[in-house]
C-alpha cells in the first residue's frame, strides 16, 4: 500500500475517534482534520488515478455533510 493510501487510511481512523467524543470537544480536531483533507486529496491525486481521489473526496463530503452546509451557508450569506 502506497503512503498516500495508508495516510487516507488514518486520517479515517482519526475522524472516528473524533467522533466518539463529545460535541464540544469535536470542533477542534474536525477542523484540523477538514484542513488536513485537502493535502491528502493532492498527495492522492499525485500518486492515484481519479476515480481514487473522487472516491475519497465522497467519504469526506459524506463524513463533514452537515459542517459544510454550514459553511456553504455562511459563505452565501456574505456574498
């Protein structure tokens, strides 16, 4: 298994962790995860093909949903 997969792979087990604690100590760690999850998709795509990027970008939307309706909310509301 390549680098970029085994960092994807623990960047996984660290968003369930995250998210066995408790809302308030979640905010933190699910920020610094969100942030860290753009790096990964790069380094992903420099040593995958698409469809591994795509499919790791769909977990991610798919774990951060309700944070990114927030944001993408808040963004429209300034603009």
């Amino acid at each position: 298994m390549t680098l970029s997969l085994t960092l994807a792979c623990l960047w996984v087990v660290t968003a369930a962790v995250v998210a066995m604690l408790p809302m308030r100590y979640q905010y933190a760690p699910g920020i610094a995860l969100l942030v860290a999850a753009v790096p990964l998709l790069v380094f992903l795509g420099r040593e995958h093909n698409p469809w591994i990027v795509l499919a790791v970008l769909a977990a991610i939307i798919s774990m951060f949903r309700r944070p990114l309706r927030v944001l993408v909310r808040h963004l429209r509301a300034r603009l």
